[in-house]
C-alpha cells in the first residue's frame, strides 16, 4: 500500500507528529505551504489567522505530490479558531481524493470537536480510516510517540 502524509503546520508541532507518522508507515512526507503569510507580528496574524479559520477562507497553497499516486492519504492539521486551517481546508479541495482512503490528524492547544467531522464533510467520497488528535502539550514533551505509533499500526491493518 502506497501511503502519503501530508500536513500543514505553522510552527512546527503538526509537522512534527506528521513526519512521526510517515517513518513508521514508511510513506511519503508532504508539506502543505500557505502562501499567506503567517508569521511576524504575532497578535495580528494570529486574529487574521483565527478570523480566515472561522470564515472556512481558503488560501493559496503550494504541496509537491498528488494523491492520485496514492491508496491511502494521512492529512494533518492544527486546530484554529475550532476549526481547520485554510491550508489544509483548500488541499482537500484541490487534491483527488475521492474513492481514497483517508486518515486525519490533527494537533490544538484545547480541543478538536468539529475538526473531523469538518474534514470528513469536506471528501464526502472519501473513505475515513481513521483519526488521531494530539495536544500540542504532549508534543512538545515527547509523549506523543506511542499514540502515533498505535495509530499508523492501525492504519497498516
Ligand atoms: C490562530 C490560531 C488559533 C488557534 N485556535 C485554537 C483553538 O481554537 N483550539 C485549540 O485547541 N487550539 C488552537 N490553537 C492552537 C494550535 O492548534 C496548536 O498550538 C497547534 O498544535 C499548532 O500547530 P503547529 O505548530 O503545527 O502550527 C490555535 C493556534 C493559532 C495559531
């Protein structure tokens, strides 16, 4: 089974837990990029960012490679505002995932209620293997290790 990971990460913390799940699935990482700036200045950007996430804005983004290759795509993002980011928001719009399987991650500082079944609304054609939410909390201390392991073994199955 050819797997990719593909996440989108503004300061690290998704991207860490992404590229934790792709070495042991032994799949293909891929970094979402939003175009947007969103770093600098931080009490600004970070209500634009909020505000984008609330409205569902999509943004402009650049990723290397295309599902289409794939049989199962694991999508990650960051929890904002409640919501998905942009980024990750227009990749499951701009990427061919219907009749895939997919699997989303996501990492937040809260909570993460609707950001599965938000992602999940979004590829209705889309075959969902499964989920994982993490607390950026655990990333950062390293205890998220066993929780992606245990997830990309049941990913494997
Ligand atoms: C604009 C913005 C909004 C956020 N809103 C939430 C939120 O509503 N709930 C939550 O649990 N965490 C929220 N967070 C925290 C991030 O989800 C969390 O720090 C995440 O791990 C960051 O991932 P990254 O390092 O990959 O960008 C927010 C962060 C940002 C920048």
């Amino acid at each position: 089974m050819k797997i990719l990971v593909a996440c989108y990460s503004r300061t690290g913390t998704t991207k860490e837990v992404g590229e934790a799940i792709a070495k042991e699935l032994g799949a293909d990482f891929d970094e979402i990029v939003d175009l947007k700036k969103r770093t600098g200045l931080p009490p600004i950007r970070f209500l634009i960012a909020g505000k984008d996430a609330t409205r569902k804005r999509k943004t402009n983004i650049k990723f290397e490679r295309a599902a289409a290759g794939y049989d199962l795509i694991v999508i990650g993002t960051p929890v904002w505002a409640g919501n998905i980011t942009p980024a990750v928001r227009t990749y499951l719009g701009a990427q061919r995932l219907d009749g895939k399987k997919v699997a989303f991650f996501c990492t937040y500082s809260i909570g993460h209620e609707k950001v599965f079944d938000e992602m999940k609304a979004l590829v209705p054609k889309s075959v969902v293997v499964g989920t994982l939410g993490i607390p950026a909390k655990e990333v950062k201390a390293g205890d998220y290790l066993k929780r992606a392991k245990e997830f990309a073994e049941s990913l494997k199955k």
